[in-house]
C-alpha cells in the first residue's frame, strides 16, 4: 500500500527511542531516557498565562491567517532585530511556522525538483535529508569532523555535485554535536552560496541556548544574506514550548513566498491564541529565560564530569541541551545503546542516527530533572565502567 516514496524513509530516529523506551517500560524496566530532546522544565507562565486569555475569546477561535497572524509575524521580525540586529520585512520576509520540523519539509517540496540536490551535512538533523526526499530529490553528504570543530569543508564539494544543487542545510547551534558557528564561517558559507547560487537554509532554533559569554549569531546577520538565506527559530526550545508546535521561517522573501503557496494548500495555520502567546514570549525582555540557561549549564557540567571520570571524552558543548561524546569501547554506536540500556536502564542516542559520521558517537539529552539525570549518570556511568 505504500508508495515507493514512503518505503525510501527509514524509521524515524525519536520514534523508535520512544518505542523502545515503551517497550522497556512494559517489561517492568525503571527507564531513564537521555534520547530525546523534550524539555522538562514547565513553559514559563507569562506564555501560559497569554494562551488562557486569549483562548477564551471566540473570534480566536476562527481560522488563522494562512501566513501567520501579523502580530505573531511581527514579534518575530522585532525579535530578530532586538537580538541579532536584523531589520526584516513581517509581511514578505517571514512565515508562522507549526514547528520547524514542518516547515523544513515543506520548504523542501517549495524548492526542490525531482532529481535536484541538496546538500546537507552529516551528521546533521535527519529532516534535511527526508524533506529533499519526499520532494523526489537527491542528498550530497558533506562530512562534519569533531577535528574541524564540526564545520564543514565547503571548497570540497565537488563541482559536478554544486551543479545539481539548487539548496544547502545547514543546523548552527548544531544538533546532534552542539558545535557552534562565528560569524566568520557564516560569511563564508553565505559567499559560498551565493557563488554557486544555492539557497542556504540554516536551522537555528538552539541559538538561545547558549553557556558562556558567546551568543551564537544569525546566518542573516552577514551582509547579503538575504538574498540567499532563510533561518528556521522555533519556540520549543528557547521557551520549552515543544508541545505547542510553534516557530517561523524568516530570510529571502522569495523563498518564503514559495513555502506560502505550500502551505496554504496543506495547512489552514495554527490556532490563533499559540500565536498570540508566541507573540508574548518573543516580546518579553531577551533575558527572561536565562534561569534556562543556568538550569542546562549545571546538567550539562554534571555530565561532562561524570563521563570524563570514567574516560568518555565528551565534545564541550557551548551552546544546546545535548552532550555528544565518543564511544569508549570498540562497538557501533546502535550496539553501545542497546547495551547501556539492558545494563543500566538508560537510553542514550546512537550517533549513527544523524548520518553515517555520527558512528562512534552517542548524545545524551540534557532535558530530564537535576535528580532524575544524578539517577542516570549514576547507572550510565556504572555500565561504561563495566564494559561490554
């Protein structure tokens, strides 16, 4: 009965953690799971408290502007401004968005052609690679190694290969690894695309969870960026929304126009109180979740020191929830997972999820509480420590 479109995509990474994590459970294992990325921490109330309010208004409960309500557009274009210094257009330059998740897919089927090329990286987000699918395209794999900080080579592409590309993906804050990008590259890698003519899509919805002294930049941010970009923010991580499916796409307007045709024929857009509470949490002062921040930073220097204790090398990371650190033993990474959970009831992520340079990597997610992830390190580490 499946077409031979849906019979191409592999099972989706997450959706086999929770079947796994379901199945555990049903044996009667005390499951931890580090697999996914769902925060733990409540939606501050201020968003909540927006969404009660506005739910109780009947005209909010009609149809949404297919684009977007223009408040919610707006917030997002201002939000841009007060954080990165970007100046956008609301109405032509960005899109609402029901989780990025959607919008990458549907941006692929906006650009791509049966039989034209997207260059994504790897490992990378597995969405870039099953969006360009399900548009009848085709991936070129650019390798991201923990010894370029996780940056890719671009001048190694090959020639024929930036012929048949028409986009590029790339994921800064970078999930699974957390490596980040300066400025520096991004002016490269927006050269680059504009070079070769190529729309260079960036997903970055990590770009506020940040450790240090270093906030990570925008790719719009680089003169001339908006002739070839598009950035993809989501609301799910820098407001633990991930439930309320909420984010937007804003960059070159030709390519938002062409993700609005899409959309307008496979969605009738998002229900109109999120909006209006999206549009509260992007207008809140831009240090309103720093108790965010401060809440990942402690879980993830836990991490890192328990994992080094028993010689795991784990990549620092500045910026996201995840830790990504390389396998202390000779096995795959799928191997290393399915032992770690039969020993210790703790599911971490095999690196090989996110592409074939993932292998001999494993990522734990930093999104379950202070004494539930003591609880995890504990058992994970005592199985690292007994081996195979």
């Amino acid at each position: 009965m499946r077409s031979e479109r849906v019979k191409k995509v592999p099972p989706y990474l997450f959706a086999q953690i929770d079947k796994t994590e379901e199945e555990q459970r049903a044996r009667g294992v005390d499951v931890i799971s580090l697999g996914v990325g769902d925060p733990d921490v409540a939606t501050p109330h201020f968003i909540v408290d927006e969404l009660k309010s506005t739910a109780e208004e009947p005209e909010n409960h009609r149809y949404s502007p297919y684009e977007g309500l223009k408040e919610f557009r707006q917030a997002a274009s201002d939000w841009y401004r007060r954080r990165f210094d970007v100046e956008t257009d609301a109405d032509r330059e960005v899109h609402a968005l029901m989780g990025v998740k959607e919008g990458l897919i549907h941006m692929f089927l906006a650009l791509i052609d049966p039989g034209q090329l997207t260059i994504v990286m790897d490992p990378s987000y597995p969405i870039f690679e099953v969006g360009t699918s399900f548009a009848g395209g085709e991936t070129y794999h650019v390798p991201l190694l923990e010894e370029n900080n996780y940056l890719p080579d671009l001048n190694a592409i090959p020639t024929d290969v930036l012929k048949k590309a028409k986009v590029m993906a790339i994921n800064y804050p970078h999930n699974p690894t957390s490596a980040v990008a300066h400025l520096d590259f991004y002016r490269k890698a927006v050269a680059f695309a504009r070079e070769n003519g190529l729309l260079l899509m960036n997903d970055a919805v990590y770009t506020e969870l940040y450790f240090g002294d270093f906030k990570p930049p925008s790719i719009l941010q680089v003169d001339g960026a908006l002739d070839c970009c598009v950035e993809f923010h989501s609301l799910s991580k820098t407001f633990n929304m991930t439930g309320w499916r909420i984010g937007f796409a804003i960059g070159n307007r030709e390519a938002i126009d062409a993700l609005s045709v899409v959309k307008t024929n496979t969605d009738s857009g998002l229900f109109k109180p999120i909006q209006m509470a999206g549009a509260k949490a992007l207008r809140e002062d831009l240090n309103s979740v720093d108790y965010l921040r401060e809440i990942y930073k402690r879980r993830r220097d836990l991490v890192i020191s328990r994992l080094s204790n028993v010689g795991v090398k784990p990549y620092p990371p500045e910026a996201t929830f995840y830790v990504w650190s390389k396998i202390p033993w000779g096995t795959d990474s799928i191997d290393f997972c399915r032992t770690v959970l039969e020993k210790s009831g703790v599911i971490v992520a095999p690196g090989v999820g996110w592409g074939k340079y993932g292998e001999g990597y494993f990522r734990v997610a930093l999104t379950v509480g202070d004494e539930v992830l003591e609880k995890a390190m504990d058992r994970l580490c005592a199985a690292i420590k007994g081996g195979v």
